[in-house]
C-alpha cells in the first residue's frame, strides 16, 4: 500500500491544484490513497475544484481551522496514513 500526503493553504491556485492531481493522475502507478491535508481556511472555489478531483483520484481531505505551517500540517498527515 502505498500513501501520498500533500497539503494546501491560501496561497495556492486552482491551477496548481490542477496541475498536482493532474501529474498524479498520469503516473504509472497511482497511489493507493491520497491524503490532502488542508491548512486553515481556502477560498470555496479552491476546495470545490479540490473535492472535483475525489471522482477521479482516491483523495481523502482533512482540514485545520487554522493556519499551522508546512511542518506541522506534515506531521499530522503522517498519523493519518495507511
């Protein structure tokens, strides 16, 4: 079993979202899960395109109320890997 872990904060575009899933999804061997850990609040169309890519992707999302950093955010998301 194999787990991605990445993550997402306000700064981050819909087209690098895209981009992301879109390399992951044409790869050769697609991850058994992919962990988005969302960090602090985003803007909804940014987690509408997101949640987009659960119908193509096996995407799971957790999210944090606050912003905590990339270390952090990291940490976390390895507790929740299969």
């Amino acid at each position: 079993k194999t787990s991605l872990l990445t993550s997402v904060y306000s700064k981050n575009s819909c087209e690098e979202i895209n981009r992301c899933f879109d390399s992951i999804r044409n790869q050769v061997y697609i991850p058994d899960e992919i962990l988005l850990i969302v960090d602090g609040a985003i803007d909804e169309f940014l987690l509408e395109s997101i949640k987009n890519w659960q119908q193509v992707l096996p995407l799971k999302i957790y999210s944090l109320k606050v912003n905590m950093g990339l270390a952090y955010v990291l940490n976390y998301g390895l507790g929740l890997c299969k």
